[in-house]
C-alpha cells in the first residue's frame, strides 16, 4: 500500500489549492475528489453564477444602450443560450484544474473517500473497497445548503418545484413568478440575473434587512437599486409552508400566501462533516463544522481542515488563503490565518464591495472609528461610464491608530477594487500612509484615494 505525505479529501478551492501547493513544496499528495473537480464553487457556485450574471450585465448594456449614443433594436436575452455558456466555461475551468493536477504531480483519485482509522504509518483512508495510507490528512469537503424543517419543502425539492444553488444556475426556462427565500448572497445574485432575464422576483427575508452583515447603508442602497428594477422584497417575513405552487408566509403575525412558478431556497449553507469518518480517529466536530486553530489544525495531531467546512467564512478566496495556511504550516514555514481583512462580494449591478469593519461591528465592538463616505461619482471614470447611476464608497479609520479598518463600496467595479483595500487593513496603514499610494487615472479605484484624502493624518 502507497504511503502518501499528504491525503486531502475533497477538490474545491480548499483542495485543489492544497494539493498543488504540497506537490510544489515537496509532500506527495493524493486528492479524492468524488464529484467533479473544482467543488461547488466552479461547479454550481461562484463561477456559473458569474456567467450568468455576465449575460444579464450585458443585455442591460444593450437595452439601455441608447444612453450611451448606441441603438440596440429588439435585444433579447436567450435564457437556454446563457445557461448553455456557463456549461461551457464551467468544463474550461474545470479541465483548467485537472491540469494544474496533473502538471502538480498530484494523485487524484474520483471517489468518495472515507476515514477508516489509524495505522502505524498514518492515517488510513478508504474508497470503493482500496485503502490509502497518509501521513497527514487536509479535510476540505464544503458545505451544502440548509434545509429547514419547512413543512412541505423536502417534496418541493423532490419535485423540482423549489431549488438550490445548484439547479437554479440550470432551469431551462425562466419562471414567471420567482419567489426567493433568504436575501444573502446568493438570493441576491440570482435575483439580479433572473430579474433581468424577465421573472417577477420576490425575496423573502427574516431579518430587517438584506445582505446579512454588510454595512447596512450600502445594504439599503442595494435594496432600493433593485426595488426600482422591479424586485418585491419581503423583509422581517418568515416562510412558513410550501405548496405545490405558492410558499406560505408570515410577518407580523399575519400569514400571506405567495403564488409561485419556482422558489430557491438560500437561507445559508451548513459545514459537511457526515460520512467521512472523522469519529473513527477523534476529530471534533461542532454545529459549526470542525474546529480550527490559527493554522488550520484540528484537535487531531496531523489533520487539518480548511474552506467551508470549518465554518467560519464560506468564501471560496478565505478557502484558498486557509489551504494555504495549513499548508505552510505542515511543510514547517510560520503561518497563520487572520480574517480582519477577508474581503466580500455580492456581484449584483451595481456591485456591493467590502472588507474590514463595518460601522455596526466597530459600535458593537466599542472600537473607536472616524468614517467618511463620497459618492462614486467623485470618480471620474465613474461618470464617464455610467448614466443615472450613483454609489458609494466609505471608509473607517481607528480614531487613536489612524489605519485604515474598513472600506465599503457600492458600484462598478466594486468587485475588482476590493483587494486594494484589503491591503492596506492586511497592512496596518494608517491615513498617512494610504495618502501616498498612487492609482492609476481614470480608474473608478481612485474613489478610496478620495475618501482618504478626506481623513486628517
Ligand atoms: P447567506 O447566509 O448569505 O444568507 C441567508 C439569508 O437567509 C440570511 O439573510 C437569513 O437571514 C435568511 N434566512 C434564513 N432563514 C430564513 C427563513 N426561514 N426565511 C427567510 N429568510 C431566511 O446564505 P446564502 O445566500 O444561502 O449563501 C450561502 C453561502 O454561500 C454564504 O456563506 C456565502 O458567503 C456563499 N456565497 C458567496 C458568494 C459570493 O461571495 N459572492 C456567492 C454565493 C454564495
């Protein structure tokens, strides 16, 4: 039996990173993967929602081109053609993994792996009736959605009459009426793209807001964006029931019956840790999902687990930064995990953006903050390259430090600017030091350098 450095179950971001970063600093590696390559977030996550959302960003262009001077007669968006595209650029970026595989020198193995005890040499792992032996294992298999004890709503999945992540990104028509339980991130994605591509969308959400913790000016500027294309929301309402074709709801005591062609449930996703035999060696699992230290280390000596299932940022980009993490650590290079500068991104038009602290964190933290905010048209590629629309960028400054510890951001290219912020909170800059970054010009970047140069040093 071959005795590896390294077995890692499962070949999302957390995985694949892993495995290609232990092959370069030398661990033989094998990886189970027992889907596809990639995991949920190229599979049936982040990348096919991009494509879709692509297509409908595009359309609007064309429908609304007229505002820029170009004439686009009788623009359609052909939901089958999108849904067929993001087949397309799903199989490039997963064949794109396979590669990077294989040039790694990684053993993957496509099956379904489970922990089946300890030898003397490692840990042993087993699939489809062969057993593997590895020195150290990385535990990197995901999350899937929650299912709530909703009555009705297990034969409404049966039935393919409510959906998740997954069969949302491929319904071959667009419903009529779409009805969207939770208003978080991807409740929101995919209501940016079906609303565009022609379905009555309502969002039900509990809560009083949308968009879970981000800064609740910017959530609100989202919410009215997408009121004013159409959008229903329900806030503080709680989904009570499903039929076969309407969800059944409640707020303020009062029920309320929602008519529905198709419904998509996305309240939140939950840590995979059944079925993979961590008990068999001892690994904690929580609520949450396995237990981490900074370096991505389980209760256990030599397993580690990193992306989702440790449950503490589902973001395929912390997956990645905590695979790496784990990694250093096990090939003995100083390494640790910090999420004060983890940014996030809802990939709506326009784009929400965010990193650090937001006002609502800073007050309930008792950090003392200075916040200044500028529209985005401060930019001038900004309204060089929008008609009618605005946005808005606001930053926190620690009032005794001077650094910068937060930035938040609604508009174009939000999406694409967010990593600039996130260094310089990663970095500690104070205001001073921000000060003396230059950016490029035009770019819509160039509203942080703004709102900096707003603060006192
Ligand atoms: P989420 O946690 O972002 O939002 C779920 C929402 O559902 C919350 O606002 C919650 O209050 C609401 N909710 C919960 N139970 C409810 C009920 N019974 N009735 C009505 N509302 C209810 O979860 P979501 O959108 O499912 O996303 C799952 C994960 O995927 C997240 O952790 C997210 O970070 C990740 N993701 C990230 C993306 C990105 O970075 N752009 C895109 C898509 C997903």
């Amino acid at each position: 039996m071959q005795i590896y450095d390294l077995i890692i179950i499962g070949g999302g971001p957390a995985g694949y990173l892993a495995a290609e970063r232990a092959t370069h600093g030398g661990l033989s590696t094998l990886l189970f993967e027992m889907k596809s390559l990639g995991g949920v977030c190229l599979n049936e996550g982040c990348i096919p929602s991009k494509a879709l959302l692509h297509s409908a960003k595009v359309f609007e262009y064309a429908t609304h081109g007229d505002k820029f001077g170009v004439h686009v007669e009788n623009a359609t968006l052909n939901h089958a053609e999108v849904v067929k595209r993001r087949g397309k650029v799903v199989r490039t970026l997963v064949a794109g993994v396979g590669a990077k595989m294989k040039g790694a020198g990684v053993t993957v193995v496509k099956q379904r792996a489970s922990i089946t005890g300890r030898t003397a040499d490692g840990f042993q792992v087993s699939a489809d009736g062969t057993d593997y032996i590895g020195k150290r294992l990385l535990i990197a298999s995901g999350s899937s959605p929650v299912v709530p004890p909703i009555p009705g709503l297990k034969d409404a999945l049966e039935a393919g009459f409510a959906l998740t992540n997954r069969e949302v990104l491929e319904l071959p028509e667009v419903p009529k009426e779409f009805v969207i339980i939770g208003g978080g991130v991807i409740g929101l994605e995919m209501a940016a793209y079906y609303n565009t591509a022609g379905a009555h969308v309502t969002v039900v959400e509990m809560l009083d807001h949308i968009a879970g913790p981000t800064d609740r000016e910017i959530s609100d500027l989202l919410l009215k964006e997408y009121q004013k294309k159409g959008v229903t929301f329900l806030l503080g309402t709680k989904v009570t029931a499903l039929g076969t074709d309407k969800v059944l709801c409640e707020a303020d005591g009062k029920p309320l019956e929602l008519p529905a062609d198709k419904v998509l449930l996305s309240i939140g996703r939950r840590a995979n840790t059944q079925d993979l035999g961590l008990e068999t060696i001892g690994v904690e699992v929580t609520r949450q999902g396995i237990p981490t230290d900074a370096q991505g280390r389980t209760n256990v000596e030599n397993v580690y687990a990193a992306g989702d299932v440790n449950g503490i940022y589902m973001l395929a980009h912390t997956a990645y930064r905590e695979s790496e993490v784990a990694i250093n650590t096990m090939l003995g290079k100083r390494d640790n995990m910090r999420y004060c500068a983890n940014p996030a991104v809802i990939y709506t038009k326009p784009e929400v953006a965010s990193v650090g602290m937001t006002e609502e964190e800073a007050n309930a933290q008792q950090i003392p903050y200075e916040v200044k905010k500028l529209s985005m048209r401060y930019a001038g590629r900004f309204v060089a390259e929008t008609e009618g629309e605005d946005g808005l960028c606001k930053v926190l400054v620690h009032s005794v430090h001077r650094n910068v510890i937060g930035v938040h951001m609604i508009g174009s290219y939000a999406s694409e600017i967010i990593w600039g912020a996130a260094a310089m909170i990663e970095q500690e800059l104070r205001v001073e030091d921000a000060k003396q970054i230059i950016f490029p010009h035009p770019t819509v970047s160039e509203i942080i350098r703004e709102v900096i140069w707003e603060f006192e040093d």
